[in-house]
C-alpha cells in the first residue's frame, strides 16, 4: 500500500503514546509503519526531495501538529509524551484527528496563523498554480507541489517563447543547452553554425582543448511527433 497521508497519522500516534511514557520519533515511527502494515518499498518512498523516506516526513509533521494542540509535550530533547488534553480528547473516542478538529485548540489556530515578525513587502508576489494546494498535504509537501507546479507553468512558458524565436535563436539555444548538460568539457565549448550551405549542421561542441573531438548538432522544431524515417 501507499504510505497515507500525514493526517492519517494523527490519531494512531496519540493513541501509541497514551501509555504516559517518554518516546522517541524513530521508535514511533517504526511502531507506526506496523501497524500501517506498510512494506519496505513503502517505508524506503522518499520525498520529491530525496531527502528522507515520507514516512519520516509523515510522522514527524505528525508530532508537530499534536504539539502544536498542546495534545502532546516535550519533556526532554528529542522525546515526548501525551498532555491531560491529549488524553481528554481520545476519552470522546474521534474517528479521526485531523487539522480541523485541531482548530479547535487555539494554540494550534497561533500555529497556523502567519509569523507576524516575518519580513514583510509592499511588492506583490505572483505565484502561479493550477489549483489549491489540499490540506491533507504536510507543509514541506505543499512546498514540493507549489514549486512543481510553478515550475511546469515556467517551463511551458519559456518553451512557447522558444517556439517563436527565429530559427538562428533555436539554434544557439540548442547548442548552449548541450553545453548546460555537459557536453564541451569543463570549458563548455560550442558555437551554432547554422546558415545556408552549412550541409544540415548546426552546431559543433569541442570536447578536448585541441578541437579534434568534435560533436555535430542539428537542430530541429517540431510540434508533432517526429517518425522515425525523418
């Protein structure tokens, strides 16, 4: 199965420290993935990142939620334990905690509620998306998608400007990202070629100081898929 989303770990977290004993987010965890009946291949899925596994991110943005609702403390560095609020809640036997029911504490309302020492600007900032954001995503989720789905907006932008470019632009830009993706050496050598009579070529990147390994490019727009006779 698929490691569920953060909020699903809510309740079963709560519940695994309602014992009144000190834990620790790795010893948790692992207790969690069990009971989740979640796999390796499930507990080794990382972030977009690659940073650490999700169920690392899932379970740690879990204990900062209950934190956050005073349902849990931390005594001591790296450990924690269940809040009288903490037991009083799973006393009225929810079927599930998530982030609304947590609004019901106002120290996780503050939590939720922008810094108000963050810096601030009088410049607009323009994000572009292509939809909400759910909720059920953690905040270092939210990031990776905001991000993704301002990149594939960038990306489909630049691409419509390059289809509009003249062919002589198209050219030096191919040639330029070859050199991005490491073709030419450290020195990142290459000039475009194209023009009449240069015989299909394009564009060369040297790939030894002498000039002697040599890579030919041409460079061709197409909107439609290209077969493979052409």
């Amino acid at each position: 199965m698929a490691v569920p989303e953060f909020q699903t770990f809510l309740l079963p977290l709560l519940r695994l420290v309602s014992d009144d004993r000190e834990h620790t987010i790795p010893e948790v965890r692992e207790r969690l993935a069990e009971e989740m009946n979640l796999t390796q291949e499930d507990r080794a899925e990382l972030v977009p990142s690659g940073r650490k596994t999700r169920v690392q991110d899932r379970v740690a943005w879990a204990k900062t939620y209950l934190q956050a609702a005073g349902l849990i403390e931390t005594p001591a560095r790296a450990r924690f334990r269940i809040t009288s609020e903490g037991h009083r809640l799973l006393e009225t036997n929810p079927p599930r905690i998530d982030s609304g029911l947590l609004r019901r504490y106002e120290s996780f309302r503050q939590f939720q509620r922008p810094n108000a020492n963050s810096p601030k600007t009088n410049e607009p900032i323009a994000l572009v998306s292509a939809g909400p954001i759910p909720e059920a995503l953690t905040p270092s989720d939210a990031m990776e998608a905001a991000y993704s789905q301002h990149r594939e907006a960038l990306v489909e932008d630049l691409l419509g400007h390059v289809r509009t470019m003249s062919p002589a632009f198209f050219e030096r830009a191919v040639v330029k990202l070859m050199i991005r993706l490491g073709y030419g050496g450290t020195e990142g050598r290459g000039s475009s070629l194209g023009g009449s009579g240069d015989g299909g070529v394009d564009g060369v990147i040297y790939e030894d100081k002498l000039g002697l390994d040599l890579v030919y490019l041409q460079a061709k727009r197409w909107d439609a898929p290209v077969g493979r006779p052409v």
